[in-house]
C-alpha cells in the first residue's frame, strides 16, 4: 500500500507547488533585497534592514468566514483570496504599520490544481494589492476531512512600524471628526446570513434583476484593501483612531477605539449604502440595528481625526487614490450611553 492509495498525492502536490511559483514570485517584484533564499527553503526569511531604528512587528491571523461556500458553489476561485489578504492586511493596518509579508494555508480534501492555483493567484493578486510578499505558506491534502471540491482557507500577516509611531497616537477627544473609506459590499462578514437570505434560486433571480447584474458578481465582489491610503496619511499627527469595519460592524469595531467618557456619532445620510445592504434587509427581512451590528453598511475603513486636521487628512486620502467621506463626529457621552451610535437607528 502507498500514500496515494490513502489518498494523498505527493507528486500532485509538488506539481501544484511549482504551478504556483509564478505568482509566488510576482509579489516579490518590489521587495528590494527584502527576500532572502534559505537554505532548504522550510522556511521563508525576510530581511527588515536597516531603515527603522526600532521597528515593532504586528501582525494578524484571519479567513473569509462562508463566502468561501458561495465562491466554491458558483465556481469562482479567483477572488476569495484577495479576500483572504484583505482581511489580514486590513486588520494590521489600523496601527499604522506597513505590511511586509503575508503566508497562507490552504487545507482540501484532494488536491485540484486548476481550482487552487485560482484561489493563489488571488492572494497574490492581494499581496501586490497591500505592497506585501507572499513569502511562503502550506497546502494541506487530508482525505476524508473534506467533502470532494471543499477547500478551506487561512491567512497571517506581518507588518512593520517604528515604536514611535506606534506610541504616539493622539487621543481621541470630543469635536474630532469621523472619515471614512467605502467598502465594495459585503466584503467577508455576515455570510451565513446572506447566504439564508439568497438560500433560493428564486431569491437570487430577483436580486440579480434588482441590481442589473448576476447576484454571484455582487456577493463574491473581493474586499477592499486599503493599504496606500492608509500609509499616506498614518503618520499625520492629527488622527486619533483607526478602525476596520469587520464583524460586528460599525458599532463593533469603532468601539475598540473609543474612550469611556465619547461616543462616536454616525449620520448614515452622509454616505451611500451599495444597493445590496438594502436587498438583504428587505428579503430577510432584518431589522436595522441588526444590520448595522452584521454589516459594515457601506463603510469599510474608518479614521477619528482633529476638526482642524481633517481637511487635510482627506486631501492625502484623496491623492491616494481614495473618495473618503465625513461620516459622524465624536461627542460627549451621556451616562449609560453606547460608544457608538447610528443616528435614527
């Protein structure tokens, strides 16, 4: 008996290693010395050097949650691993550092590498994205763990900012004003709530004729990442908090950066919401205050900024490539009030 016959396909998995080597190699394009060969190559090595004088590494772990069901069932591979970054690199992002490199790991029951090498040119495709190498990562083949066609997905991320930088943030004080960068969609929360809502093919028809284009192209639409924007303006001493809107949405992840004493106050009708927040919640149908606690509603990254430093915050923002918006404001909060609030919400 041999490990193939067990289900394991040694020589397929080389075989996808060396599919892959191109994209691999297309994010380090730009690294300037930064990747180094090791020895036996088990592991990757990236060299920092010597332009920071003490830099602290940051980094994060993350997946893309069920839209990886929605992407295996209409068959779309291409995207889910700019997802995959996304919510990595985005995450790193809200200390300011810069990310360096990325690694992934990818865990099937058989290997298909005309699927899965689909699945790493999107994460490359990520990586160039964010400015980071994709410097190494693991496919896993395990029989019997997964049903014939399912993939599963994983994601670290390791960035870079001075100790300086990192410490000296201004706080957060009343009259600072709320920024924010817009999402794509849905980007990579509330998925099992989507896919119960879009559960029929009926439902999806609809939405699919609502929105003008098939319901797939909006569902699977990749997460946004927003690396040159950030970098543009993260050293500006006037930004006091910094926030990517994830799971549990605004009022979720705002209030990792709000002080006891404010409250952070959102004007909805200061931006505009992608068509397909307002499909889910009247095909679900979902109350507002839930969607707001599910979904990012149109704003994918925020930043707390001085009243006096916001116009130029935004200028740098908009020179960046972004089309950022004044969504709220920070106010004093009222005794048992929440830190952040939706207005009319």
């Amino acid at each position: 008996m041999t490990y193939r016959d067990a289900g394991v396909d040694v020589n397929l998995g080389e075989g996808f290693v060396q599919a892959i080597a191109r994209d691999i190699k297309s994010t380090h394009v730009n690294q300037s010395g930064r990747i180094l060969k090791g020895a036996a190559d088990f592991a990757g090595l990236f060299r920092l050097g010597g332009e920071y004088e003490d830099p602290v590494l940051v980094s994060g772990a993350d997946g893309v949650g069920t839209k990886l069901l929605l992407a295996q069932e209409f068959g779309r591979h291409d995207s889910i691993g700019v997802d995959l970054v996304a919510m990595c690199v985005n995450d790193i992002l809200t200390t300011g550092a810069e990310p360096l490199f990325f690694l992934d790991y990818i865990a099937t029951g058989k290997i298909n590498q005309h699927v899965l090498k689909a699945v790493v040119s999107g994460i490359a495709r990520g990586c160039r994205e964010a400015g980071c190498a994709l410097l190494g990562g693991e496919t896993a083949e395990m029989p019997n763990m997964y049903e014939p066609g399912v993939y599963d997905l994983a994601g670290f991320a390791v960035g870079v900012i001075e100790r300086e930088n990192l410490d000296n943030r201004t706080p957060v004080k009343t009259g600072d004003a709320i920024l924010a960068l817009s999402s794509s969609g849905i980007h990579s929360n509330g998925y099992s709530l989507v896919r119960k809502i879009f559960e029929s093919n009926e439902t999806r028809d609809v939405a699919g004729q609502r929105l003008g284009v098939p319901i797939e192209d909006v569902l699977l639409e990749p997460t946004r990442i927003y690396t040159k924007g950030v970098l543009s303006v993260r050293r500006d001493e006037g930004i006091s908090g910094i926030a990517h809107i994830t799971g549990g949405g605004i009022p979720g992840n705002v209030n990792r950066v709000m002080p006891d004493e404010l409250q952070a106050k959102f004007y909805p009708e200061k931006w505009v919401m992608p068509e397909i927040f307002s499909l889910i919640q009247e095909f679900g149908p979902v109350d507002s205050a839930e969607m707001y606690h599910i979904f990012n509603m149109g704003l994918g990254f925020v930043f707390l900024v001085r009243s006096e430093r916001a116009e130029s915050v935004l200028e740098c923002l908009k020179t960046a490539g972004e089309r950022p918006t004044v969504v709220g404001e920070v106010v004093r909060k009222s005794k048992g009030g929440h830190p952040v609030v939706i207005e009319g919400i």
